[in-house]
C-alpha cells in the first residue's frame, strides 16, 4: 500500500503531463496540426495549393503524435523515477524512434513521394530533426509548466500555514477567558475545563495538514462547547441536525469551532436566560452545507451579532484557497436570529459512506 502511494506521488510530481486525458491529447493535436500547416506552407507553391499532400501529411503527423503520446503515457510511471535529464533523453530517444518506423510504414505505401520530394535519405534526416526540435520544445514547455506548478502549491501551502496560525492563538485566548471566568465561582468545574481545553488544544495541534475529517472536526466542536457549558450552564442550548454528512468528508481544519465561539460569545452570552444554538449539515450532489444558528437581541446595540471578523475572514480564505471560487461564506439576519451558512464542493475519499457515530449525532 505504502509502495502504491509512494508510486502515485512521484507520477503526480512528474512534469510531463498525463498525455492520454482528453484535454491534453486535444492540445497536442491542434499543435500537430499548426505544425502540418507550417510544413505544407514551407514548401513551395507551384500551381495552387495541394489539399492531398495536406491531408497526407496531417495524417502522418498525427500517427507519430498519437503513438508517442500512447507511449509516453503507458511508460510514464517508469519516466517519473528517473531524472529529468534521463526522462528527457528516453522520451526523444522514443519520439525518434517512433518518426522512423512511421516514415518507413509511409515509405512502404509509398506515401513520401505525395508528403515530400526529396530522395528517401535526406527525408529521413528531416523527420528526425523536426521531431527532435518540436518534442525538445514541448518537454521544456511542459518542465517550465510543472516549476510554475510547484511554485504555485508551494505559496499556497505557505498560504494555508499562515492562515492556520492566525486562528490557534485566537482560539487559545478565548477559551482561557471562559476558563478564566469559573475560577472565581466553581473552581472544580475549572479545573475540569481546563483537562478539556489541554484534550482539545492537543487534537487541534495534532493536525499537520489544512483538512481535517468531519468526524474530527465535529468531535473538536463538541469539546469547545463542553468548556462553554461549563461556564454558562443551562444558559447554553445546542442543537445538532448533522445525520445526512458523511464522517469521512473533508472540511477545513478549525472550521466549526470558530462559528460556534461566534455564536456563544455574541449570541448566548449577552442574554440573561441565553438561547439556542442549531447546527445544520446537509452533503448532497457533492457539496457540503453548513449553518449555524443563534440568537441575538435586537435592541442591544453594543454587541455585534456577526462576531469580530477575524474568525470569518479566516475561514472563508481557507475556504476560497482549498476549494475556489465556488466556496462561499454568507451571513443572514431573520427575526431575532443571526445564521452563519457555508458552502464548498468536496468528494469524499472513499466509495462507500461510513455510518454517523452515535456519540457524534446524539
């Protein structure tokens, strides 16, 4: 399994593109095709132009590319474990090889009187040239590409890190002002939020990469609020409708817990009898939904119901950067209550959809 992946990931690193997916066999036919122009207008023209020698030459030209972009593909994981030197040189040698016999096949059809009239050397010498320059130009295209590439996933990763370390000090501060508020009235109970702040900072730090699981980050969520109930008590009422969202589905790594901090501290905390929280979670067509719920009071103007906007800015950066454009982050107000939605498109990395754990959906 370990091999396997390993294998995976160095085709994936690889700089020449998966040749035998439609959009790029698309793109080296239309090249093919400009060269077969270039070469038929090169020659001269004697008494108008020769739409056969067109037709046979395209026909050539599209042998050789679409059987070294077969070959290319089919010894591409052999390719990938090579250096780009020695893949550069293996792929010419191929290409050179392949403009050869296709000469010869079209030697023997006697097709290179129609594609040139030159003597059957100097034809020979001037396919391998021209194949040699254009795969030569092509590989350094695509070398060129796969630096920009690395470049690219490398300032988005950079990216991601600074985002993620925005939000842990945030996170850390105010759960350590709840924690704060308990020593004075109960201090067993801080004592006890405090064991959970440590359980739940720990899993929050254990996370090496942006995505997290649903699963975890639903399990990070409910000990956010086991520190919140500890302060706020019956004040604070949660409810979950979250059975349709699959354990395994990815979502940004603290995600929830922010909306949620939002929601206690700008909803529950400012009211006296406090409120409830409703947490809803739909997958459905492959994008994920998420809505959190809370309520405000309408004539206490000194807290902002939307919460400080660092949370929110962080999370949908993280969203727009993991999952583009389609990601979005909206903010509604109806009646007395105030609802933080999240959208994004995701696919789960297995087939089968595990069953909800019944501590999770309780």
């Amino acid at each position: 399994m370990k091999t396997a992946k390993r294998n995976t990931s160095l085709t994936d690193d690889f700089f020449v593109p998966e040749l035998c997916q439609a959009e790029a066999l698309l793109g080296l036919v239309l090249l093919a095709e400009l060269l077969v122009f270039v070469l038929v207008l090169a020659e001269p023209i004697t008494a108008g132009f020769d739409w056969m020698r067109l037709a046979l030459t395209s026909l050539f030209v599209q042998w050789i590319v679409l059987l070294s972009a077969a070959a290319i593909c089919r010894a591409r994981p052999f390719l990938a474990k090579l250096p780009a030197q020695a893949a550069v040189f293996f792929i010419c040698i191929l290409v050179l090889c392949l403009t050869l016999l296709c000469t010869v096949v079209a030697e023997h059809f006697y097709l290179t009187e129609e594609l040139s009239r030159e003597a059957s050397s100097p034809l020979y010498i001037r396919h391998a040239l021209i194949s040699l320059i254009m795969c030569a130009l092509l590989l350094r295209y695509f070398y060129l590409q796969g630096q920009w590439r690395r470049q690219q996933q490398a300032e988005l990763q950079a990216r991601l890190q600074a985002l993620q370390a925005r939000i842990h000090p945030h996170f850390l501060f105010n759960s350590l002002n709840s924690i704060a508020s308990l020593i004075g009235s109960n201090p067993d109970k801080a004592e006890h939020a405090v064991l959970d702040l440590a359980d739940l900072f720990r899993a929050s730090l254990a996370k090496p990469n942006a995505l997290s699981t649903w699963r975890d980050e639903l399990a990070l969520a409910k000990q956010y609020l086991s520190i919140e109930q500890y302060r706020l008590g019956k004040r604070l009422q949660v409810v979950w409708n979250i059975e349709s969202v699959p354990n395994d589905l990815p979502i940004p790594h603290l995600t929830v817990q922010p909306l949620l901090e939002n929601a206690v501290i700008y909803g529950i905390q400012p009211s006296i009898q406090g409120g409830c929280i409703e947490i809803t979670a739909t997958y459905r067509q492959g994008v994920l939904k998420l809505q959190i719920s809370n309520p405000f009071m309408q004539g206490d103007h000194s807290n902002n119901p939307r919460g400080t906007r660092l949370a929110l800015n962080n999370i949908e950066a993280r969203l727009k950067v993991l999952f583009g454009s389609s990601a979005r982050l909206t903010i509604q107000q109806q009646l007395d209550r105030y609802t933080t939605s999240l959208s994004y498109p995701c696919s789960r990395p297995s087939t089968e959809a595990p069953k909800q754990d019944e501590d999770l959906n309780r």
